[in-house]
DNA sequence: CTAAAAAATGAATAAGAATACATTTAATGT
DNA sequence: ACATTAAATGTATTCTTATTCATTTTTTAG
C-alpha cells in the first residue's frame, strides 16, 4: 500500500475514533504515529475523502460524509450506475441494486440548478429536472458521472 | 417574523440555490437584497442552521445538512424522543414515528466513544454502546437531549 | 532501464472563518 | 413604562485553511 493511501485510510480512522477540529491538531496526531505531514497535504486529502466539517457548541469538527462526497467516491460512482434513460418530462437512472439512494444523494449533492430534486429506489433513481428543456443536458452531466468524474 | 429569522429562512433558499463558497459572498448576495449582515454573523448562523461546509473541485462550498445536526434541529430532538429505555446490553429510544433514523443519525454524529453504533427503525433506536458498563452514561446523555441541547 | 509525464508534497502566503470584547437591540418581569 | 436580563450583532483580531509555486516522488511508455 502506498504511503498516501496507508496515510488517508489512517485519517478515515481517526476521524472516527476522536474529536478533530484543525488540520494542524491531525498534523500533530499522524505526527505521533510517525506519519509525517503538512497542513497543506491534509486540506488535499480531506478534500479527496470528501470530510466536511461541521460547526458544533465546542467548534469546528471534521468528520467524514457517511452520504459520500469527494473524490474517492466520484469514481464509485461512475461503476455503480448501468444506464441512463429519459421521456419527456424526467430522466430515469438505472444503477446496481441497492445503490440508487446513494447515487439520488450525489445527484442532490451535485446541487444543479436545472435539477428540482430526486427520487432513489432500491435500483432506480428518477431525476425531476426545473424545466423539461434541461432533460439533455441532465442526461449529459450523468452520462459524464459514469466515465469521468462530476462533482 | 424577527430579522434574524426572516435572514436564516433566505439563507437556506440561496444555499438551496446558488453555490455560496465563502462567508463573505452570501454577505455580498444578501446585501443586494437589502439584508445586511458582517461575515461575523454568518459564521455564527451557519453554526445554528447546521450548515457544513464540503470541499469540492471548485473549492470550498456551504451546504445545508439534510441530515440534520446543529442548534436548531438539536431543539427539534427533545421533542422527537419519547422514551428512553436500557437492558443490560444496549439503550432502546422510543421517537415518533417515522422519526428514528434522523435520532439514530443525530447519535451518530454526537461521536461518542461510548457508542459503537446506533440502528434505527420507524420508531425505535437501539443505541449499542461500545462497553456495557457505558450504558448509564449513554442513557443519561439521551435524556439530557431530550430537554438540554447536547451535540 | 531510462526518459517523459503525472502525481504528490512542502514552504510560504493569500484567503477565509471563528471569536473576544464592546455595543446595541430585543425580551421579560414588575 | 422602566429596569433588568438576555440575545444579537459589529469591529477588530487571531486562528485556520486553500492555493500558488517549486520540488520531489511515483508512474507510464518506449
């Protein structure tokens, strides 16, 4: 295992297990364990495991998105998704069972303006477009999720 | 409807809307709109409103938690609970219905070290804690949800 | 195995957010 | 209506994070 993927499944841990609320406070604990690393490095890689961070009474607080986001799942994704359809009035995803409330929420997460929401089945996810007329380009953005990365 | 209130209802629809990235552009939008407002502010209504922040290949980005966390919702909680209950391996919360898996998710997020995981089914919460001999403790810190605000 | 290209990283810095302190505004009880 | 208390807010500052630019490391193609 390379040394950044031995470092970010390391993060993944922490994050669960204590309270984070500054990159330097990880800086100093992945210090500990002899993983040496910046500041500037842990803003790329809670970027790349998609961590958000949320205000709480005691501060910030970095956790990690159990409804994926980053980077690392965007490629998830594009496997996860086996077709995409549409008629005039909605565009209709077909995804692996069991998946299309996760992919629903990265389409929700994407936040376009020419989506008005989604619904996710087990292995279906119809996407309720604004406007008919962005029916195409809807098609195109998740026809684009399933090679490259959107998001 | 207080000025501060009717400030937080449009701060949710533009961050439903637009893509807000910092602090200081929804201070700009929200001056052009005759509603004015300092960064220092902002800051402290994203804290209430739950708001987290996500990074993405645009930069940072505020997004509100669908899944709820923050002082508002954490008011909403007490009332959701109706009872908490304990055998000598676990902590069952009796919610409203329909409303277990956000209390389930709301534990969650509270990150206990004292809690291994939560499973939630329409009205009923089962809090595992990761030692029995926390289950006092866990119990204790629902019924301060319950009337308190905890997270 | 080597050259070329891509990815990862650090140092320094620019950009952004949280907070201490002071002040104003709103709410409450009498 | 007034006094008292609590809530909200702004200013200024400190603290934190994102990014630019340069460098090193890793990967890929030949």
């Amino acid at each position: 295992m390379s040394a950044k993927l031995k470092r970010l499944n390391r993060i993944k841990e922490i994050l669960n297990n204590k309270n984070i609320s500054s990159h330097e406070g990880l800086v100093k604990i992945l210090g500990e364990e002899g993983i040496q690393v910046t500041q500037a490095t842990l803003s790329r890689d809670f970027a790349e495991l998609g961590v958000i961070r949320t205000i709480t009474e005691h501060g910030p607080r970095y956790i990690l998105d159990s409804h994926e986001s980053g980077k690392q799942i965007a490629k998830l994704i594009g496997f996860e998704i086996l077709s995409v359809e549409h008629n005039e009035s909605m565009v209709l995803i077909r995804t692996l069972s069991g998946r299309a409330q996760g992919i629903a929420h990265f389409v929700d997460r994407l936040n376009s303006p020419e989506i008005l929401g989604t619904v996710g089945g087990d292995d279906t996810v119809l996407v309720i477009p604004s406007s008919q007329k962005y029916i195409p380009n809807i098609v195109s953005m998740v026809k684009k999720m399933m090679t490259e990365q959107v998001g």
